[in-house]
C-alpha cells in the first residue's frame, strides 16, 4: 500500500502511522512469531504473516 494511503488511513483513526506499524508488528511478533508488515514506501504486509492471516495477495 502507498505510504500517502496508510498516512490518510491512520489519520482517519486519529493514529500516527510509523506508531501503528509499529504496535502492528509488535502484536505480529508476539502473535506469529514475527513482524508483520515491513517497507516505506510502499508499506507490505510481509507474505508469511499475510498467509498465517489469510490476506488474500492483492490486498496486502
């Protein structure tokens, strides 16, 4: 996802966004083992973690 989507996303429920990724990834390690999304720009749901959580491809 573009950055400039996830800024407005966060932004929209009033969250800074590398704060989120953040919580997100921590919640990842601790859930499955590992992060959960990884990049700037674009920001990727990382493909172990979006096939534990069944995230269909083009929507990660």
């Amino acid at each position: 996802m573009p950055r400039e989507d996830v800024e407005a996303l966060a932004r929209s429920l009033r969250l800074l966004p590398d704060g989120a990724c953040e919580i997100i990834n921590a919640w990842g390690l601790a859930a499955l083992g590992e992060a959960v999304i990884d990049g700037e720009d674009p920001i990727r749901v990382l493909d172990p973690a979006r096939m534990q959580l069944d995230i269909p491809e083009h929507a990660a």
